[in-house]
C-alpha cells in the first residue's frame, strides 16, 4: 500500500494553482471540471507518477473553522520535503512568500512554515 493522493483545502483554486506551480515549483497533473469547482491536482516533478496533492476546494462548512484553528495554533497543513530548508526559504522569500517560521533546527530535521495564500500553513522540511 502506498499514498496516492493527499489533499490540502484552498480558498480559491485558480490561486492556489498559480502558487503551488508558478511559486512553488509543483507541475499540474489534472485539472477536470466539476461543477462550480474543479479536481486540480498538482505533483512534483521529480516525481510525476508519485503522489498527487488534490488542491481541494473549501467549500464544506467545516473547512472553515478547522482550517482557521490550524492556522491560529500554528499548525501546518502538510509538509513537504525539500533537499535544502534553507535555501527553499530564501528562495521563496526571494519570490514574496511568507513565513511563519524561518528555518528552525530541530535534531536530525531542519523545518520551515510558510503561508500558501489560500488559508493553509505549509512546512517545508529537510532530514539530515
């Protein structure tokens, strides 16, 4: 068994599009109508084949309040994994991303949180 799709909620999906790919790098894997919204998902490059992260819209009254207690806890949607915390983050400072938290060395992990601009926090993360 093995993750084959994972989602994050988004505000707007035309938003969150541009910004996983145009700013974070991701590439666009499907994008097929439903209705009023859309199954936008997006995957690495380095991997177009693995997992896909479903842009999901907010849409369920529920989404709403969970997602403001994440980001009022300070607590990341997801994660993902880059080779260099570091230089991701001066990367996406560089393109006006803002953080949360700047890089943070915990033991073997060096961790970095980011505000995707579609009401999540996203942490980026490196294992030693």
């Amino acid at each position: 068994m093995k993750i084959h799709l994972s989602s994050v909620f988004v505000d707007d999906q035309d938003k969150a599009l541009r910004f996983y790919t145009d700013v974070l790098g991701f590439v666009k894997k499907n994008d097929v109508p439903l209705g009023e919204d859309r199954w936008v998902t997006v995957v690495s490059p380095e991997d177009p084949d693995g997992t896909e992260l479903l842009l999901e819209p907010s849409g369920h009254p529920a989404v709403k309040p969970y997602k403001e207690a994440l980001v009022e806890d300070g607590i990341p949607a997801t994660s993902f994994a880059v080779e260099d915390v570091v230089a991701e983050f001066d990367r996406l400072r560089e393109l006006g991303v803002r953080f949360t938290q700047e890089p943070l060395e915990m033991g073997p992990v060096t961790t970095a949180v980011l505000d995707d601009t579609c009401g999540n926090l996203i942490q980026i993360v490196h294992h030693k």
